[in-house]
C-alpha cells in the first residue's frame, strides 16, 4: 500500500509550544484521511502500539529503540518529519544513550569438520600388536624348524628387521567454511536463520504463499530459522540487533539499531541474484 506525502507546507508544525508527539501524529493522519488500522497494515506497526503512540504512551514500544524507531515509521506514513519528533522524545524521555559498540562477529553458521580427539586406545592395541608381531617375526627368522634351536653363525649377531612402517595417508583438504555452509541447507527451498545478538528485535516471517510464520519479540541470544519452497518475507524491527544468514550465507549489510527492513529471499545464493 503506496500512501503519498502532503506537501512541505501542509505539515503541521512542530515547534516547542506545538502538540505532544502523539496528538502530532494523530492529527496528521486525520488529515491524511487515514485510519489506525490503515496505518498499522502500511508500518505493520500493531493496532494498540499506534493507539498508544498517539495518547502519548510508550509504554507498549518495549523500549526507546523500538519508540523512535516505530515514531520515525508512524510519521513517514502520515506526512510528517520525523526528526522533530524523535528530538522531542529524546527530550522528554532523558536523551538518547551513548551508542555501545557492536558485539564482534562472529561465524556460528559455519560448519567446519569437527576435530577429532585423539583415539589413544587404538593408538596402544596397534602399538602392542607391532611389538608382538616384531618379536614373532625375529624368533621365526632365528629358529630352527626341526628342533627351535637358533642358528646363528659364531661371531655374529642375528640380524634385527624392524617393521617399514605403513604408508602417510594423504591429508585430503578442508573444504571451505563458506561452501560447507551453503552445502548444508536443502537446494530446493530457501533457508532463513536470525539471531538477536546483542539487543532484542521484533520480527515477521511470511511464506511465500502468505502464511504468518512467526510475528513476534527475539529476545538477545534467541534465533529462529525458517524455511519455504520458494520465498521467505521478512520484517525487522531493530535489524541492527540482528545477524542473518540466508541459505548458509551470511548476509553482510549493514543496518542500524531500531532501523526497520523489509526483506524477501529465494532459493540459492542471495547475493547473486
């Protein structure tokens, strides 16, 4: 759903003596001849998250990120500057915190061959079997077959024959840890995984048919896969918080906190299409 904006001059003004944040927004939908549900169906902000916005209560947002983010969404649908908006809320609601810096990344999709322990059991049964079979080979060699004696030249010493050892098996290569992880998810659907890392995020998941997946809060350290023949819809609501791998492929925009995406995905690899 495609809503125009009103004109530079049509938008209501938003000085400090103006209305609060949520009769601004409020108005201006009004005037844009929009309803809430309409307005919730374009943010796919939730009816009683825009209820509250526009009687000034934010409660509902979970949080500052998610506040601005769903007040910088609210007004770009009905018009007006979001900047002014998310000033005042700043304002009012103690500032905005000092940025922390990003968790570092790290390669969870990956799938690396695992590392085998050491088997020293079968290490010390091979170690005994060559000793026992060392010392059977030098008694056959220095025996006689009629009465067991030795015979061995006078002066001389029998000679020892060690066993050659067996061949080096040749080390086959590690394959690529990108490759693996691409190899590991099914070719014939598309696979999405999304991992809160450092801060929680609300999430939609559509199929390609149009079924809701999954519409709902990922808590830090929480993730979620999901999978379709043919297409994967998906909305972020804090996507800065979020890692995304996308058919075993990890996807490496960058995107801000409480910056909403809107994302859709295929079968193979995602960025070559």
């Amino acid at each position: 759903m495609s809503i125009g904006n009103s004109p530079e001059d049509d938008r209501p003004s938003l000085e400090d003596d103006g209305p609060s944040i949520g009769r601004a927004l409020q108005q201006a939908r009004t005037d844009a001849g929009l309803t809430v549900d309409e307005v919730s169906t374009s943010t796919r902000v939730r009816v009683p998250i825009v209820q509250a916005i526009e009687q000034d209560d934010f409660s509902r947002c979970g949080g500052d990120v998610y506040a601005r983010g769903h007040i910088r969404t609210l007004a770009r649908v009905v018009g007006l500057d979001p900047d002014p908006l998310v000033a005042r809320y700043d304002a009012e609601h103690g500032g905005r915190p000092s940025p922390t810096p990003a968790a570092p990344l790290f390669e969870a999709e990956r799938i690396r061959p695992e590392r085998r322990r050491p088997n020293w059991t079968a290490a010390m049964v091979a170690a005994i079997v060559a000793v026992i079979g060392f010392v059977g080979f030098t008694l056959f060699n220095g025996s006689d077959g009629a009465d067991g004696t030795k015979q061995v030249a006078e002066g001389s010493t029998p000679e020892k024959t060690s066993p050659k050892p067996p061949p080096a098996k040749p080390v086959e290569p590690k394959p690529d840890a990108s490759e693996s992880a691409i190899a590991a998810v099914p070719q014939d659907k598309v696979t999405v995984k999304l991992t809160a890392v450092d801060d929680k995020s609300w999430i939609s998941a559509k199929s390609a048919n149009g079924k809701l997946l999954f519409d709902g809060l990922l808590l830090a350290g929480e993730s979620k896969t999901f999978q379709d023949d043919e297409r994967l819809d998906l909305i972020l609501g804090n996507a800065g918080a979020i890692e995304l791998f996308v058919n075993g492929k990890k996807i490496e925009d960058k995107f801000e906190n409480g910056q909403v995406e809107r994302l859709s995905y295929a079968k193979g690899d995602p960025e070559a299409g």
